[in-house]
C-alpha cells in the first residue's frame, strides 16, 4: 500500500500543453507516458494506480476517484453563467472539460478502467490551470478501443410513491476513421411518497387537524456525445453535444380528518413541468508565438412550461383556488480565449470571455370560477418581462516556484456587466467588478501539504428573481426586483492534507467568507416581498475529510470515511434588525461511511450514517424551520460478479424517515405583526431498498 503513496516528483501534462484538448485523453499509451515524463506543471503529492483498488473491483475512472482517501470529491457542473476559470478538482490528463451540462465526474463514469493508466494527487496552485488551488485528482487515461459502460438503477419505496424503474445510463466510448467519441444515454429518475399529519394552530387557540399527502415524479432523459480529433498536427478540437427533456409532476392533497368539530375540507395542489434544452460546444488549441491559444465557444437554450393549480373545496363554500403558468425560455452564447505560455520560469496565462445570457417569461395568475368551473385570469404585475446580461471577463495569471517546496499563483483581473431589463420594470444597468484570487501551495515535509487561497469573487443574479413568480403550495409570492446587485466576497481557505500511510488520509478546511450585497428575502415598498441585497454578511466554518484503513487493526479490505462540516454565519435580518444564520445554511452535518470488502471473495458490505442540525428560513411575514431527516442510516451488500456485472442491494432511511416543517405566519411583518397561526407537519418517508447494476460490454 505504500507504493501508491510514494511522491513521484514533478506532474507532466506536456511541454506548454502543446497538441492536447479537453478531455484529452485522444492518446495512445506511449504518447500518454511521454507526455507524463516531459513538462513541469505541477507537483504530484500521491500517485494511484488501478491495482491499488483491486478490491472494489471497479468498473470505471469514477469508481476509483470515490474511493480515493481523504479526497472530496467535487460534483459541479456549469450551473453559472460564462465559462470562468477552473472549479472543479477533477481533471483528466491535464484538462478540464469545456462544457457546462456535463461534469468531469459524469465523464469519468464513462471511462473504462482499463483506460486508466494511474491517478495523480496534485497540489492546484502548482498547476498551469489558473482558477484551481487545494487537492485536484488529474486521471491519466488512454484511448484503446470500443468499449461500452451500462448503469441500471432501480429503486422500491415503502411509502406511497412509485417504483422508479429507468435510472440508469449506458455510454460506449471509442475511435472510428481519427474520431474519438464518447456517447452516453443516461436517464435520472425520481420518485418520492410522502403521508403524515398536519396541524394548523390559529391564533385563538384552535387546532386544525388534517392529513397531508404528495408525490413527486421526475424523468430527464438525455444523449451526450463527446467528440475528440487533430485536423493539423498539434491542433486538436474537441466538441461537446447534449440535449434532453425534463418532465416533472407533483401532487400534493391535505384534508381535515374526520374526528373534528370543523367543517370537511380538502385542498388539492398539482404542479406540471415540461422542458427541453440542448448545449452545443466545443474549443480548439494550438501553437501560437511561442505558446499555446485554445478558443472556446458554447451555445444553449432551455424552454420550461410550468403550470401550478390548487383547489380548495370546503363544506357550505364554492370550490375556490388559483393556477400560476409560466413560460420560461433561457439561453446562453459564450466565447472564451485563453493563451498560456512560460516565461522566466513561471507558467503564464492571459484569458478573455465574453458570455451573452437571457431570459424571456410570461407569468400568468388565474383565480378558480366555481360558476363556469375554469381558471379566470387576474391582473399580475411584473410576471411578464425579460433579461439580457452581456458580460466580459479579463484575468492575467502566472504561478511560479519560490523554492522547490513552495509554489504561488497570482490571479488578477475584472469584468464588466450591462443587464436590461424589459417589462413593467425595463432598464438598463452596468456593473465593473475586480476580481482575482493568490494561492501558495506549501509541503513543508513529505506527505504533509497546506494550501492557502485568497480569493476576490463576483457572484451571478438570478434572472427569475428579476421577475415576479407564485408558489401556490408555500401560499408564496415574490414580487420582481429591478434594483439586484451581484453577490461580492472576499474568500479565504486554508487547506491541510495528511498522508498516514497505510492508515489513509485526511484533509482539514477552514473557510471564512466576507460577503458584500448578500441576496435574500427583504421587504419592498408598498407591501410584500421580493429578493433584495444585504450590505454584508459573513460566513466560516471548518470541514474535515477522512479516510481510515482498518488493515493495520487486523480487519483486511475495511476502510471508514469520515465527512464533518461545522459552519457559522451572520447577517442583520432586514426585517427584525437583529444578527441571525443565513437561510438554510446548516451549523453542522456529518457522514460516515463503512465499507468491508471481504478478503479472496467478491463480496462487500458496509453501512452509512448522516447527521445534520437544520436551520431556519425567513421570509417578511413567516419564518420557516423544514427539513429532511435529521439522522438517517443505511446498510448495503455488494456482490462483485453476478453474471459479470457488479450487484449492489442498499436499504435506506433506517432511522429517521420523516420530513418535517414548522411554519410560523405572521398578520404582517413579523417584528411586529401578531401571530396569524403556526402549522407543524410530520409526513413520512418510508424505507427504500435500490438495486444497482452496473457492468461492462
């Protein structure tokens, strides 16, 4: 086991970068090792080979990336807007993905293990990656030929939603006629039940008893195709492809219980969601003057159809309710340059971006007809309307070794924003904001490496918080808001990874966030609510990562993974004037992970356990504790080679299995405003047992 711990020196990833693209792993196994060994890009702090997780018999790169020890893995994708600099800690043969639909991780499912040539623990500051600091996982992988990966991912609930049948995915990736590709057809499934009791207490004292029942379907289907080729030699392009549909349904009844002295009644809430979208992307790199030019370009678009109805039925009274519809279409169109190239010793890049964003909706509110049983539309201001955002971006970095232990990058640079606004509310605003970040990556002894970022960041806006909008269920409406300003912080984040050895691996995060123009709920002018801008607000905590090997305490093939998160934070709730935790952000989450992968058999087994402490949301006129289950546990079994494929059998929500919500609305502002009633709701889960297939063609 000390091997794949062994420090192996300076990570190579080719002179300058010349000739490679995103994924890139368009190489044979001979280019793959001569690119290894040539170049100085950054220090690799752990090296990984497929043998060293035999034992889990995995089937793909992302099955060994999660069992990496002391190593989080960072699922992101594209969900802002623009490309920016690299986020994720994932990168393959010294690339990051140029696409925003699909993740580093998502591709690396695709990726046979016998693709892999080895993993590298790389310290991000080191690398010529402008944007990464921190622990990053650089999978060596080459191209051999076709070979396909499937998932099948059912899952049975105890409670009263559906089988969910058609999770899964099935990919093949290969090369035809110079062409390497990778093709993926995945399907994301979800089905939740829940039932349980209501209780609305008004603010005499009555108690209102009712039975709360909902279901949520979900299917998004979707074809990605990733296409790799040189049409000079050292010019390589990429293209990236995806589209898909989402279709989504809720139901929702509650009804007075029968044993009450109040009159019968029976709500009803239905929420309908279609949409399609697709993202077409790609970048080419090459030569230039001495360096390296890599052009990028994405374009995407994205129409939902929304429509929320309830209905409320009441013994003695006409049937009454309301249907919000919204019609959203979204799109997005970016071009990003970035030239790299070394000089005195320091490896350097000079990018721009330029991102086009836009929204365009039509919100509608209906109010129920009992006389002619139809939805009749009422006045609503500020549903209809649209946002545009041109944006450009310009960073200048370099990162350079002080001594041969110590390594620093500097980041700097800005953007520029214009945003225009049609509608009830049209205008137009801009924005020049600094940004930038310093990063120093530290080993002061093998297998010990701190990495300290100092970070500048510009946040995004939401444009539907532009726009007004209905949430029937929540008994919410959020007015639109011209006047929203970018989120700015400064970020600090200090990392410390230890290597034990044989025992595992660790990685301690200490974070401290100081926010400026924070988005949440504030009142507006005229009555109710909409989201707004806080002046400042801060935010810190500490998390831990860790993985034990049970091998050196006599138990052979068990590992432990623990994951601790405790955070504090602060702002000056707009309505109260009194210091309180940003909304939803929980003060302390834990996992921990068993796995027993038993010796000279292809059996595992394990089990999880995950903690939280929730905290509260606020609105002008309600404040709002929900959450999921506070503890939850599960058990697995895993056979290795059923028929060729991997079976995994989990049963989960052991212990705690109920959604909660306690829910106190105010007769107006809530600094001031009597109480209007409190309703509290217990609704459960039930247990889930999931089948996991997965195997290789």
């Amino acid at each position: 086991m000390t091997s794949r711990f062994a420090h192996c020196g300076l990570l190579a990833l080719a002179s300058a970068l010349a000739g490679q693209a995103a994924p890139a792993f368009a190489q044979d196994s001979e280019e793959v090792a001569e690119n290894v060994q040539s170049g100085s890009a950054g220090e690799v702090r752990e090296t990984y080979t497929p043998e060293d997780f035999a034992r889990f018999a995995p089937r793909n790169a992302l099955d060994i990336i999660e069992q990496l020890p002391g190593f989080n893995v960072d699922r992101g994708g594209g969900g802002g807007r623009g490309f920016g600099q690299a986020s994720e800690n994932l990168l393959i043969n010294g690339e990051r993905i140029s696409s925003k639909s699909t993740s580093t991780s998502d591709q690396l499912a695709r990726i046979a293990v016998d693709q892999v040539v080895r993993i590298e623990i790389v310290d991000g500051a080191t690398l010529d990656i402008p944007g990464l600091s921190g622990r990053v996982a650089n999978i060596i992988v080459r191209q051999g030929g076709a070979a396909g990966q499937f998932r099948w991912r059912p899952e049975w609930n105890f409670g009263n939603a559906p089988a969910q049948w058609f999770e899964g995915e099935v990919s093949l990736t290969g090369q035809l006629g110079g062409v390497e590709y990778t093709l993926a057809l995945e399907n994301r499934d979800f089905a939740r039940g829940r039932i349980g009791p209501s209780f609305i207490t008004l603010a005499d004292g009555t108690v209102d008893e009712r039975l709360n029942t909902s279901t949520n379907l979900f299917n998004r289907p979707n074809l990605n195709a990733f296409l790799s080729f040189d049409v000079a030699p050292k010019v390589a392009v990429n293209l990236n492809l995806s589209g898909g549909i989402e279709i989504f349904d809720a139901d929702e009844t509650e009804e007075r219980v029968a044993n009450t002295t109040l009159e019968p009644f029976l709500e009803t809430f239905n929420t309908d969601s279609d949409e399609w979208y697709y993202e077409l992307g790609g970048d080419i790199t090459f030569a230039l003057f001495g360096g390296e030019m890599k052009l990028i370009a994405l374009e995407s678009y994205d129409y939902r159809d929304r429509t929320s109805s309830s209905l409320l039925d009441t013994a003695g009274l006409p049937l009454s309710g309301s249907q919000f519809i919204r019609v959203a279409e979204e799109g997005e169109r970016i071009g990003r340059a970035e030239y790299s190239w070394g000089l005195l010793g320091a490896d350097w890049q000079l990018s721009g971006e330029a991102a086009f964003n836009r929204l365009d909706q039509v919100g509608e509110l209906f109010a129920y007809d009992p006389v002619n049983a139809e939805y009749v539309e009422v006045d609503f201001d500020g549903g209809v309307g649209g946002v545009r955002e041109d944006r450009y971006e310009a960073l200048l970095s370099v990162g350079f070794p002080i001594t041969d232990n110590l390594t620093v990058q500097l980041i700097g640079g800005g953007e520029y924003s214009q945003l225009s606004q049609t509608g009830d509310n049209a205008r137009t605003r801009s924005f020049q904001r600094p940004k930038g970040s310093l990063a120093i990556a530290w080993t002061p002894t093998e297998g010990l490496d701190l990495n300290l970022e100092i970070a500048r960041r510009v946040g995004q806006l939401d444009f539907g918080d532009f726009l007004a909008s209905v949430d029937l269920s929540e008994e919410q409406e959020n007015a639109g808001n011209a006047e929203l300003r970018p989120q700015q912080s400064w970020e600090i984040e200090l990392e410390v990874a230890k290597n034990f050895g044989d025992w595992g691996s660790a990685t301690l995060t200490l974070f401290d966030q100081e926010i400026e123009d924070l988005l949440i709920i504030v009142p507006v002018a005229g009555g109710g609510e909409a989201r707004g801008n806080l002046e400042s607000a801060r935010r810190r905590g500490v998390r831990f990562v860790g993985t034990l090997q049970l091998a050196p305490v006599g138990l052979e093939g068990g590992q432990l993974d623990v994951d601790f998160q405790w955070e504090d934070s602060e702002l000056i709730d707009p309505v109260t004037n009194i210091a309180r935790r940003f909304d939803r952000f929980n003060p302390l989450e834990l996992r921990v992970n068993f796995r027993h992968d038993v010796p000279r058999t292809d059996w595992a087994w394990g089990w999880s356990f995950e903690e939280a402490d929730p905290a509260p949301s606020f609105r002008v006129t309600q404040e709002i504790l929900e959450y999921g289950p506070l503890q939850q546990a599960a058990v697995f079994v895993e056979y290795k080679d059923l028929f060729g494929m991997t079976a995994n059998v989990r049963l989960a929500d052991l212990l705690d299995n109920e959604d909660y919500l306690r829910r106190t609305v105010f007769d107006g502002p809530r600094n001031t405003a009597p109480i209007l009633f409190t309703e509290e709701r217990r609704r459960d889960l039930g247990q889930r047992i999931t089948l996991t297939l997965t195997g290789s063609f």
